[in-house]
C-alpha cells in the first residue's frame, strides 16, 4: 500500500496505482510493436506520470491548448512512452494509436514532437533542455501575472551531466522561480552503465539546494509520497522545487528491474509476454482477465 498523500483518500489511490499499471502495460505493448524505444526510464516513471496527468496537473484533454493549464516539460524525451501511455489514458487520444509508436508518419514519435500530437508542449532531443525552456515559460508566467499555473518538468539523473541543466538550475535560484517544480528520475542508471560509475551526481541533494533549490527526497513508485511531494513543492514560495525521485528502472517487470542494459531496447515477443503476464497478475497476486 502506499503512503498516503496529503488529502489523497485510500480508494483514490488504488484507483492511481491500477492507473499506473495499465500504463505500464500498454508501455509494453507499444515497445514491442515498435521494436525499440526505452524500457526502464518509462516503466520507472508510470506512478510519477500517473501522479501528475490523474491528481496535480490542472490540465484538459478535450482542450490542450486552454489557456490556464499547467505546463508539463519532459526533458528525458526518451522516456516517452510513458508520457504517450498516460496521455491515451487521459483522453488526449485513441489507445490504439499507441501502436503507431515511432512508425513513420505517426504522431507518437521516439522523441515528444510538439507540432503534431496537441499535449505536448515542447519537442525534445538534446537532453538537458528542458529546464531551460521551463524558466523561460515560468519568467514568461510571472510576467503576465499568471500566478495560478505552474510549470512541471522531468528529467533523467543521467542528463544531468549536461551542463545546461545546471545553467538553468542557477538562473531559476537567481529569479526565484517558486513556479517551477523539476523532478529527477534517481534511477541510477543511464545507457552505458551506473551514473555513478559513469559520471559521479552525488551529493546530489546539495548540489540542487547550493543553487537555491528547495530539494525533497521520495520514493518515486509511491504515488502516494510523489503527490504529497508535488502539493509540497506547490506550496513552496520564493525557491523553485527539485524533487528528487528514487525509481527503480523496469518497475514491474523482474527481468528488467535494476538491469541498465534495459535503458533503450525494446522486449522481443516472448519478453513482452512475459512482461506482461506479470503485470496483468501484479505478479502472480491476482488472477489476469486474459488468463
């Protein structure tokens, strides 16, 4: 069970966590019919999407472009299929149509492409945008005393090797930009191994508060904890928010937890299969309607 997040009621949040797990299953439909796209990072983040697109975003699926809603950055575009998979869950477009997954053509492309699929609010590419492009959205926001909106944007530990991302961390502790909450997958892996091993983040808690962040630790697959984190981080005035979520990559398949080599291939068939008979089980606790 998870924790319970502030207001959260307890028939709320198991209602949240079979959320996630749908789309956890549909990440995997969509990578194996794809046959290629990012496993771990996806599955990770399910219960962090989950919190987001079905309890803290002031957002509206039948009207992306409203004028009052929130704004969601992913800076980790890699990952999206976790973000294509709450979307369609959310309304913003068929479930099927997450089949068409990096097909050419097809609006749900290997990266967030803004122009074609109304949701998404930047394209990604280069890792280590996405914060920058938030502080120039929340400086905007303040401007036009847009107060009531926030500006929510994830991003990879791995990206965070990118020295932007700490140019932008700078700027937002300069201007104070209370309107923006960043979260940091801390799954502790990235392409080609360990981050530690690859390139060293700790202390990263310090790190983010030395830039005049205030900085919040939770276990990133409680959805329970993320949300009370995100309603925190809203509540925070005169510093932006890092929220540092602990993931395990593969979340929800044994096979793939904790393994970095899952961070960008795609199950074959039988791996598919497998993933998803543990997932429609929760592992073996339930008995599946496919079954």
């Amino acid at each position: 069970m998870s924790s319970n997040g502030m207001g959260v009621a307890p028939e709320k949040l198991i209602e949240l966590e079979e959320t996630a797990n749908r789309i956890r299953v549909n990440i995997i439909r969509m990578l194996e019919h794809a046959g290629s796209g990012h496993s771990a990072g996806s599955l990770g983040q399910a219960d962090i999407f989950t919190a987001l697109y079905f309890y803290m975003l002031v957002h509206n699926p039948k009207n992306p472009d409203w004028a009052d809603r929130d704004i969601l950055l992913q800076s980790n575009g890699h990952t999206v299929p976790v973000r294509y998979a709450a979307m369609a869950e959310a309304g913003y477009f068929p479930k099927q149509e997450l089949l068409t997954l990096r097909q050419f053509g097809s609006r749900l492309q290997g990266h967030p492409e803004r122009v074609r699929l109304p949701g998404l609010e930047t394209t990604s590419g280069p890792l280590g945008s996405g914060l920058s492009q938030a502080c120039g959205i929340a400086l905007a926001m303040r401007m036009d005393n847009q107060t009531h909106r926030h500006v929510y944007v994830t991003t990879g530990d791995g990206e965070l090797d990118e020295g932007n991302i700490w140019e932008a961390a700078m700027l937002a502790g300069k201007y104070k930009l209370s309107n923006i909450t960043v979260i940091v997958d801390r799954n502790n892996i990235q392409i080609d191994g360990t981050t530690e091993n690859v390139m060293p983040l700790e202390d990263l808690h310090g790190k983010w508060s030395s830039f005049g962040w205030h900085v919040m630790e939770v276990n990133g697959n409680d959805i329970g904890a993320v949300i009370e984190a995100l309603q925190t981080a809203k509540a925070i005035t005169e510093k932006p928010v890092a929220i540092l979520a602990h993931t395990v990559p593969g979340k929800g398949v044994d096979f793939m937890e904790q393994d970095f080599h899952w961070h960008g291939i795609a199950p074959n068939h039988e791996q598919a299969k497998k993933a998803l008979a543990e997932l429609r089980t929760l592992g073996g606790k339930i008995r599946s309607e496919h079954q």
